[in-house]
C-alpha cells in the first residue's frame, strides 16, 4: 500500500490507513518508521502539510517563528523528526550546529542531501526513542513541530527523561503533540457512531476525528505532568484547533530544565481559532506574498 492523498491540512486517507496498520497499532514506533520511510511518498517533499496555511514561508512566520523567537538564534539546536527538512531549512540559519534525529532512514537520507552544503548539520536514524547519540548538557534548543503529534504518549515520555540531561542549564524544547486525551469522552462517542454521521458532526466541530492519527493517551495535561517527574519544567502551553470545529487536539508545550532562566510557572492558553488564522494566512499569501516555489538555502 502506498499513501498519498492529502487534503489541505495534509490530512491521510485515514479510513485505509487506519485498515493497513490496525495490526501494527497507530502511532507506534514501527507504525510510524512503516509509514514515513516506506509508505508515505513525499510528493511535495513535506510541503504539501503546509498549504492550509498558503505554504511552508507562511506557515513558518505566521506559526513557528512566533513561539520559537525568544530562543534562537542558538549555539546547539536538535530537532527531532526533520521529515523532509520542512523546517530543518529555517533552523539551520539559527544554529551555530543543527543536529537531525529521525526514526525513518529515508527521511535522515533526504535531508543529507537537500543539506549537503551545510556543513554545520549532523543527521542520526534512532530507534524512535533513544537520544543516546546527544551529549549531555549540550541542547540548547529541542524543537519537533507537525511530527511527534503523530508518536504515543510513551515515546514523548521516554525522550523528555533523556532531555532532563541533554539540555543544557537553560535549554528549553518546543513540541507539538497530540492533546486527544482532553477528548477521550468524545472520542468514544464518535467511534460509536456511523460512518456518515461521524463525518457530518466531526466537519461541524462537534466532534474530535477518531482516526487523526493524534495520540488519544497524550494531552497537555499530561506532557507538563510527564516535564514534572522527570525534572523539567513545563514553561507554556498552548492547545489548538487542527481541523473543523474548535476542538484543541493539538498541543504547543514549552519546556525547560528547572531552575533554569526561563523557569516560571506554567502559562496555559486555550487557541480554538488556530484553523481560523491559517484560513486567512492563507488568503492574504495568496495575494500578497509574491513567492516563488524556492525554498531558502541554508548554505547561503
């Protein structure tokens, strides 16, 4: 089976998917090396998870750059599950050295050579989990957007134990994760529900898609508490909208070591018109950008 398709907010053919690796168990390790290694085909290098917003220069500057601007330019930046390099071609202009941890050898493959003339860019193939190739204290910034959405409350778990001792004394980590947990009671009523009546309530907002291939264990909730046992802390936090409706599936969480300069207590912001914004980022690019397909060349 190949997967290709992909709507506007780079959503899968969920209903085939879902069929295929129901065996394997959605997103797991081998679940997710399976799918973008092998069966995912990359059409647009990534980008096409970027048009909802207009494309990946809008969605960097409207999304990424807003929430990460505080913390770069860095000396050391680890981002964890580059894909194709979508955002790995902003970061390598905000780090003095970049390094790429994947669990997909392809994904590790592509961005070697879409990066070959930047020097300054390491790249690993991990086992999904393992940090094992990061020094200690070394991590000034740890960075995963629009990729560990996809991994299970566990994998998260076990990569925030190691970042208590990657990062460095006032390092700090951005991730983008799955907050269906906060879900879990409407989770099950749309499983129960028919097919077709589960489309029409999920595309009102009155229901969380069961099979968005968001981990319905992981919330916020949950993440800052998962920061907490392992000598972190959860510094911000941000859930949002990803689809119809202004159901926050999705989480941003920042996160820092304690006692660290950007310590503080948690700020916990409720974002249910994300998707809004996308819709008339996408509006005003589309007139007002005058952009090109070139995508930025870090070796410049």
């Amino acid at each position: 089976m190949t997967a290709t398709s992909a709507d506007d907010t780079g959503s899968q053919n969920s209903e085939s998917l879902v069929g295929y690796y129901s065996d394997m168990g959605i997103n797991s390790v081998p679940w997710n090396r399976q799918t973008w290694s092998e069966d995912y085909e990359w059409l647009d290098a990534g980008d096409e998870w970027s048009r909802w917003w207009g494309d990946t220069h809008a969605m960097w500057l409207a999304v990424v750059q807003p929430r990460v601007q505080a913390f770069v330019p860095a000396p050391t930046v680890l981002e964890i599950a580059p894909g194709f390099g979508r955002w790995t071609q902003y970061l390598a202009h905000l780090a003095e050295r970049l390094v790429l941890v994947d669990l997909a050898p392809r994904c590790i493959e592509h961005c070697r050579e879409r990066f070959a003339g930047a020097t300054h860019l390491e790249y690993h193939v991990n086992d999904g989990t393992s940090l094992a190739m990061v020094a200690d204290d070394s991590v000034d910034l740890v960075f995963s957007m629009d990729s560990l959405v996809h991994a299970d409350a566990t994998v998260l778990e076990r990569y925030l134990e190691q970042l208590a001792t990657k990062l460095t004394a006032d390092g700090v980590g951005f991730f983008h994760h799955s907050n269906l947990a906060a879900y879990a009671r409407d989770l099950e009523r749309a499983r129960r529900r028919s097919a077709r009546t589960r489309a029409a309530l999920v595309a009102k907002g009155r229901l969380p898609h069961p099979q968005s291939f968001r981990d319905p264990g992981m919330s916020a909730e949950r993440f800052a508490a998962a920061c907490d046992r392992v000598g972190l802390a959860c510094i911000g936090q941000e859930t949002i909208s990803w689809s119809s409706g202004a159901m926050m599936t999705d989480a941003f969480s920042l996160f820092t070591r304690k006692g660290s300069r950007w310590d503080r207590p948690n700020r916990c912001f409720a974002n249910p018109t994300f998707v809004d914004e996308a819709a008339r980022m996408r509006s005003l690019w589309s007139v007002a950008s005058f952009r090109n397909e070139e995508t930025p060349d870090p070796t410049r």
